[in-house]
C-alpha cells in the first residue's frame, strides 16, 4: 500500500485487502488477476494486490491521484448499483482509454464502487474504488481465447470508446475499412471488426466456410471480451443451486419503491417426498427445473426471482397488477405440469401451489396474503 499519511482508515483497508487477497489466493493457487488495486474516494491511499504494480506509481506522477473525480462517473446510489441487471449500464463505470504505467500499454479499467456498510443504516457514501485494468495483451489474450488459440488471419478487430472515437487494436490492421459495428458490448464500447477475405483465404483453405461462420466467430468475442468489462456486484444474494437471488435480497428490495408492483409466492408440490425417495440430488434438479421455468418466464431486467427457503419462492414483478401476475404464474405452473423429470428412469410429477397479490402497503403485507393464497391451493391438491 501506498499512501499519503499513516491513518485508521488506510489500515482497516489495508487489513481488509490483504485478508481478501489471502483467501483468493488459496481458493485460486496461481490464477489471480494481475492488475488489481483499491483506491481511497480521495486518493489518499492506493492498495496492490499484485505487490509489485506499485513500484511504477508516483503521488507526484499519477493523474489519477492528482484528480481521481475525472476517471470515474459519480456512483449511483448503493441500491439502484446493487438490483441494476443491466451490464451495459453498470460498464458506463469503465475508464477511458489511458496509457498504462504498469504494463506501458493503452488500457482501460473497470470499477466497482466500495460501499461503507458498517452502520446500522447502508450509506450511499463512498469508501473506496476496486479497480480491474485490462491492457491490450489482457484483451488480445481473451480474443485467441474466443477463438481456440487461432485467430483467422486477416481479422481486424478493433475495441472502441463510442463517448469519444478512441479506440484499441486487437487484432489485425484496424485502419482497414469499411469497419462493422457488430457487437455493442456497454453503452460506452462497442467492437468494430473488418475482414480481409484475400489474406484470410490465402492462409486457410476453408476461408469460405469459416466466413460464412464469421457472425458466430463475433459471439464468441463479444461473450469473451464482456465478461471484462464488469464484475457482479451481486454474489452475495445470488443462490448457488438455482441461480436466482437468496432471502437476502429482501431487505434491499423493501426499501425501494414497489408501486404498481405484485408478488408471486411459489411452493413445491411433495418436495419431501422427492428428497426421501429419490435423493437430495434429484430434489436439487427438480429445484431447478422449477427455478428455470420461473426465470424464463419473467422479464430479466425487471423483475426478481428470490429463493427464501428450501423449495420456497417468491416473484416481484415490478409495474404489473395482479391480474398479471396471476397469468405469468399459471404458465408457469403449466410448464412445469408439462416438464419430463425423469429420474432412474421413471417420470417422477413436478408441480406447485402459488399465491399472488398486489403491493399496497408494503412487500411484507402483499407477500403474507399471497402465502394464504398459496395455502389454499395447496389444501386443494392434498
């Protein structure tokens, strides 16, 4: 760590990193990202998890230290960053492209917000900035990555800043043209690619087929180089088995405005029985099944699933009355009803009881009543 004075909070940060960097390091023996660091709001300190980057730093030097409001956008505020779905919006937190000191390469970094959540209320007040760079050779890593490790010759691939034209070459002569925009990875970068078929086809004697397969070649980087441009703020509340978000979403949920908005309480149908007879592992399966059909059936950039118990669920659909939320749970039900478990061989049923109602007064009332709805129609079926 580097920083301008000896302080508490550069030492509770410090201890915090280094308990963190210890435990990556053990969960991931010699897989680790390289350039890593923690900044202080006020540049007061900066932290390397790679001990080594901070011999290029210089307080006297360093732009970032000397105005660090100009790399980053102002953050939003910590719930609308925590329940944003939306990587295009959450990758505006990405820098613009600089000269890297570490690696002497342009690059350009990516930013999660750090939070102080140590009072009895959350605060929107920032600590600290995790910042991820990504220098070019990083970037071209993953493109021969998409790829297999062989890059078509004649590709030219280009990453580019669309707030300001900037770009990073990648692959290939990318003052070529016409250039394509094929791919908008954020609202800030978007890849532009061109192809030269005659250089392609000299090197390949399958360049026909392979560029007819270009627009496939162009997911694989899209879904490559995306995955650098942010990193989920949402761990913590996502379950593992099913994918959705755990019960402590709730909490953040109840504080925001759920106007217009229903609940969907869900219940497995005989899930003990599934679990004696069949094993946990079938019961975690079925879990999942009914978990899919759930998050297919919602809008991903809207609505939440949210796994509270063992085969619990419950839905928020924001902007949707009950009427809605009624139709989105029977066609799901329907498709789990029609969905083929088959487990050892033989069809084992997979259904469930629901409630839904509307939020009024607050998600805690809307979701008490749709649970006696969900009573109901599970007294009904036995």
């Amino acid at each position: 760590m580097v920083a301008r004075e000896r302080t508490v909070n550069a030492l509770c940060m410090f201890a915090a990193a280094e308990f963190i960097r210890s435990r990556v390091n053990a969960l991931n023996p010699g897989n680790f990202d390289a350039h890593r660091y923690i900044i202080a709001d006020d540049a007061s300190y900066f932290y390397w998890f790679t001990p080594a980057d901070a011999k290029a730093f210089d307080y006297l030097t360093s732009k970032m230290a000397r105005n660090i409001s100009s790399f980053f956008l102002p953050p939003v505020d910590f719930y609308t960053r925590l329940l944003e779905k939306s990587v295009k919006t959450k990758a505006l937190s990405s820098t613009d492209f600089y000269d890297d000191k570490i690696t002497d390469e342009k690059a350009f970094s990516v930013v999660s917000y750090i939070y102080d959540l140590s009072g009895n209320e959350i605060s929107d007040h920032i600590v600290g900035y995790l910042v991820y760079d990504h220098a070019r050779p990083e970037l071209q890593e993953a493109l021969r990555d998409a790829f297999d490790r062989q890059v078509p010759h004649g590709l030219n691939v280009s990453l580019v800043n669309t707030l300001n034209q900037q770009s990073l070459c990648l692959s290939g002569d990318c003052q070529r043209r016409p250039e394509i925009r094929f791919k908008v990875l954020s609202e800030k970068y978007v890849i532009h690619y061109a192809i030269s078929l005659s250089g392609f086809a000299m090197h390949d004697t399958q360049a026909g087929l392979l560029i007819l397969m270009a627009p496939f070649f162009f997911v694989l980087i899209m879904m490559g180089l995306k995955s650098w441009l942010n990193e989920s703020d949402l761990k913590i509340y996502i379950d593992s088995l099913t994918g959705c978000f755990n019960r402590k979403i709730l909490d953040i949920i109840k504080r925001r405005d759920l106007s217009n908005s229903s609940v969907v309480l869900v219940d497995c149908n005989k899930f003990k029985a599934i679990n004696d007879t069949w094993g946990h592992v079938a019961g975690d399966r079925a879990l999942q099944v009914i978990a899919n059909r759930m998050l297919s059936n919602t809008r991903t950039s809207d609505d939440l699933v949210i796994r509270t118990g063992g085969d619990e669920f419950v839905i928020v659909l924001y902007h949707a009355k009950t009427a809605d939320a009624v139709a989105i749970a029977e066609r799901i039900a329907r498709q789990i009803n029609e969905y083929q478990f088959i487990v050892q061989d033989k069809q084992v049923p997979l259904s469930i009881s629901w409630g839904a109602a509307e939020v009024t007064e607050g998600i805690d009332d809307a979701i008490q009543f749709a649970d006696g709805e969900m009573y109901k129609m599970k007294q009904t079926k036995g």
